[in-house]
C-alpha cells in the first residue's frame, strides 16, 4: 500500500533540469526534519525539465501558528513525537513514478481552473504519492546560459550506445605546479610558519627533531611505532564500550554496522539480496517499452535495499538496464544491513558513459588552456574557483 503524504505537505520544490534525474525537497507536518529526494527518472508534461516550487494551505496555518510562540512551541513537540514519519527514509532514493501537472477546464460558474500536483516515486519506504488540489505553484526560470534541458536527445548523437562496459580510460592528471596540499586555497599562507613556530612539549620536539635526522636516536628509544608495529590491517580493533564509555546498546550497534560497511568483511554481491530473486531478462530480447518496465522495476528493489543508481542525460533506459544486469548487479557487493543504517549506496553511470569522458576531457583541455593563456599573460590564479554547478 502506497504512503500518502498530501494531507501532510506544507511546501516543496522539485528539479529535474538534468534528464534522468529529479531532486528536491519536502517540507511535511509532522515530520522532523526535511525530505530530500534523488530520484532516477523525469517529470512529465509541464514539469518536464523544470525546477517547481509548491505551497499548500497548510502553509498558511504555519504562519499563523507563528504569531503565538506557545503554540509554536506545542506544534514543533508534536512534529518531533509523531510516530507516522519514525519510518521515513530521510534521503529518499529510487525511480520516478507520475509526476505531473493536471489541469481542469472550471466548473460550476467558476473562472478558476482545476490542478492537480501527482507525486509518485518508489524509494525505500516502497511506493509513495501526494495528489494536491490546487497547491500554489511557481516556476523558477533559470538563466538562459544553464544547461538545457534534453529530454529528446543529443542533437550530436551518433545512433551508438554510449555505455562503456570496459573502460580503461585514465584521468588527466594534476599539472605539475598544483598545490597538492591546499589545492583551493583555503588556509592562509604564512599558516604552516605559525603553527611551526608554536611552543611544543619537549617529548613532541624530541620526535620531531629525530625524525628529521639521518641516524638513530636516543631520544627515540622506548617509542612504539604502532603502524610499525601492528599494520592496518592487524591492528587490533578497540571496542566501542572502550572508545566510548557508557555508550547506549542502540548507538553502539549502529556504529558497529558503520565499521562493518567501511571494513566492507560483510559484503555480498548485490545480486543475491532480492527474496524473492530477481529475474533478469536478456536486454536484447526486450523492446524499449519492456526495458523501461523492467529497468524501473530493478530500480525499486534497489531502493529498498538502499541502493540508487544515479543516471546521466547520455543514457538510455536500454544503457542503464545492461549496466545493471551486465555489470553492477554480478560484479559489485553491498552491505546486507544497508537499510538499516541510513547509508545510501550509489552507482553512478557517468562511470562508464562514453559521452560524460569526452566532456570531462573536453572541459579538462579547456581550464588547462585558459589557465596557460593566463600564465602567459602574467595573470594570477584563481586560488577559489566557484564554477561547479548544482549536480541537479
């Protein structure tokens, strides 16, 4: 049975300015915190390739609750204890489902049109949907120079996939005269000399000062080293009862799951978690309305298990579904208890996506000109390049 959340929302805004991929936010009543959202898919009709903000008229009652601190107060304490929202994933992952924009001729006499908002993806809490009547809505326009959205291809497209199974291609590297340690420019340049010439204890300049020397030392005589003594991989593992005393038995349980996913001991390959398996068709026996179907139907097992494939606009439903079931699938582990922990694993297409490695390289050669026409014309870096854009 599907969550419905329409009698809960306040507000929201939704992107989907990258093709495959809407992302955004939701503010509901009775929740304590915000539901961000990172669905692999697209919004239909209206929605299509556009950021929209959405307020309900629940939104006018928070304002007005906000006139009376004591009841403002009353109302955060019941949001924090409502047990209908203690399940809901926070960063909700998984495909889109109908996400569109319906409008009615009026009614009744009335000059004012019908709309309905539908909402519906599939995450980890399973299918979820909010149908709003009439929510205030409003586009936000972005500048002519953003990427555009293109939801019926590139216009440069060769008619080949752009699905890379072996890649071997190799990132450019750093020029040779890139800062390695302070690469942006974030600490100040005489820091390193002032924290030098900070007073040390006598035991910490002894280890410094025979640390720098040729030889061995005296004053290094009954130091352990304990990377020497005990590598990475063998040394031995304190508790948490012992890094944190007093710890509580839920929070102790939830940071061993933490060390079990970074350790990675626990894994098994992903596709042995579905109960039931999963069957997987043969991608070349499938036309496209049948890769869809089956592509989205992977996504929501992944979801539940907390796993999210994230999409670039170069692939296809019939690219990201031989990704799946040719390499992610049978090659790669996840960890069993990933729900549980509130971890999201992603996979990400732009790894083996031929187009995304020919922009990268094109972006790549196209800095590293623009930075040697500057040197050349005697220009100082930009030790603060803010040029990344919003990944939605």
């Amino acid at each position: 049975m599907a969550w419905r959340l329409e009698n809960s929302v306040i507000r929201g805004e939704l992107f989907n300015l990258r093709p495959n991929s809407v992302h955004g936010w939701l503010e509901l009543q009775g929740a304590p915190t915000l539901i961000h959202l990172g669905l692999t898919g697209n919004m239909e009709g209206e929605l299509a390739g556009k950021r929209v903000q959405f307020e309900t008229d629940l939104a006018d009652d928070e304002d007005e609750e906000g006139d009376e601190p004591g009841d403002s107060v009353q109302e955060s304490e019941s949001r924090a204890a409502n047990p209908d929202f203690q399940a809901l994933e926070v960063q909700q992952v998984g495909p889109a489902g109908t996400m569109q924009i319906v409008r009615s001729p009026a009614s009744n006499g009335s000059r004012v049109e019908f709309v309905r908002l539908t909402l519906q993806w599939f995450s980890q809490n399973g299918e979820m949907r909010i149908d709003l009547e009439n929510p205030r809505l409003e586009f936000v326009v972005e500048n002519e120079d953003e990427k555009q959205f293109a939801s019926e291809g590139d216009e440069d497209d060769d008619g080949e996939s752009v699905f890379l199974k072996d890649n071997e291609d190799e990132f450019p590297e750093f020029p040779d005269d890139a800062d390695e340690d302070d690469p942006y420019g974030l600490f100040p340049p005489q820091l390193e000399e002032q924290l030098e010439g900070e007073n040390k204890s006598s035991e910490i300049a002894a280890i410094d000062d025979n640390s720098l020397s040729d030889g061995n030392s005296d004053g290094m005589k009954g130091l352990d080293d304990p990377v020497t003594e005990f590598p990475f991989d063998d040394r031995p593992k304190r508790s948490w009862d012992e890094v944190i005393p007093g710890i509580d038995e839920q929070t102790k349980r939830l940071y061993e799951s933490w060390d079990e996913i970074f350790e990675g001991k626990k894994d098994v390959p992903l596709c042995t978690i579905f109960d039931p398996p999963l069957t997987i068709y043969p991608v070349d026996k499938l036309n496209d309305a049948e890769v869809e179907s089956a592509f989205k139907v992977i996504l929501r097992r992944l979801a539940m298990h907390s796993v999210a494939l994230d999409m670039c606009e170069h692939f296809t439903c019939r690219d990201a579904y031989r990704l799946l079931v040719e390499e992610i699938l049978p090659k790669y582990p996840v960890y069993p208890g990933l729900p549980l922990t509130g971890y999201v694993q992603h996979y990400s297409t732009w790894e083996y996506c031929r187009k995304c490695d020919e922009e990268f390289e094109a972006k790549w050669q196209a800095e590293e000109k623009e930075r040697e026409d500057r040197q050349a014309r005697g220009e100082e870096e930009d030790d603060n390049p803010l040029d990344d854009q919003i990944p939605f």
